[in-house]
C-alpha cells in the first residue's frame, strides 16, 4: 500500500506542477485571445455605428452650409442621395404590371422618333440544344 500512496503523492504533485506552469498558463491565456477578439469587434462596430449617427446629424443639421469645411462631402452625399431617390423610383416602375412597364418604355421611343427595332426570336425547333453540338 506504502508503494501505492507514494505513487498517488507523486501523480498529485505532477499534476498541481503542469496545472502552474507556465505554458498551461500561456496556452490558457492563448484560448481567451478570440473572446476577447469578438469583444473587441463588437465595441468597435458599436463606435462605428456612433460615428455615423454624429455624422447624419451632422449632415443633417449643415447640409445646406456652402462655408462648411466638409461642403464636398456634404455635395457628394445631397448628389448620391438624390440619385437613390431615382433609382427606387425606377424600381418601384419595374413592379408595375409588365403593360404598364412595356407603355412606359415604348412610348418615349415613339415620342423621339427614335425607331424601334423588333428582337430576333429563335423557335424552339431551329434552337441547338447540347445534345445537337
């Protein structure tokens, strides 16, 4: 029995030696590095979204500030958000019923003079399929 509780002293002893050691401790602290990674993105998206709430209400509130030292980001944002206004707009004329679209495309055309040059279309027969090539 002595051999045994020597045996079992020795094994504690080892293990309490690997639990302190220093590269149990580097490879711990090495195991926290991506939580804390995460946290660290998470504050800085939180910063970022701060940094442009300041800034919309900053461009809100001088928008229209010819003097400002930030009037050429000021322009170019009043341009861009003028040219997202069209482009939904034009989005919301593509929802249309596909008459209502074909009206609104054709009759510009027209109204130009422009002539209107019909598309090719190919019948299912003529048509090469994988298997013919």
């Amino acid at each position: 029995m002595d051999f045994l509780n020597k045996l079992s002293a020795k094994a504690g002893e080892t293990f309490q030696t690997i639990k302190e050691s220093d590269a149990t401790k580097k490879a711990k602290n090495y195991a926290e590095i991506p939580g804390l990674s995460l946290q660290v993105g998470k504050q800085e998206g939180i910063v970022k979204k701060a940094y442009q709430e300041i800034g919309e209400a900053y461009y809100l509130a001088h928008k229209d500030d010819v003097d400002s030292i930030y009037s050429e980001q000021m322009q170019t944002i009043t341009e861009a958000l003028a040219k997202i206004e069209e482009l939904k707009a034009e989005i919301e004329d593509k929802k249309k019923s596909p008459s209502d679209a074909a009206k609104n495309v054709a009759e510009p055309h027209e109204a130009e003079g422009a002539a209107v040059v019909p598309s090719t279309v190919v019948e299912p027969e003529a048509a090469e399929t994988s298997e013919d090539i």
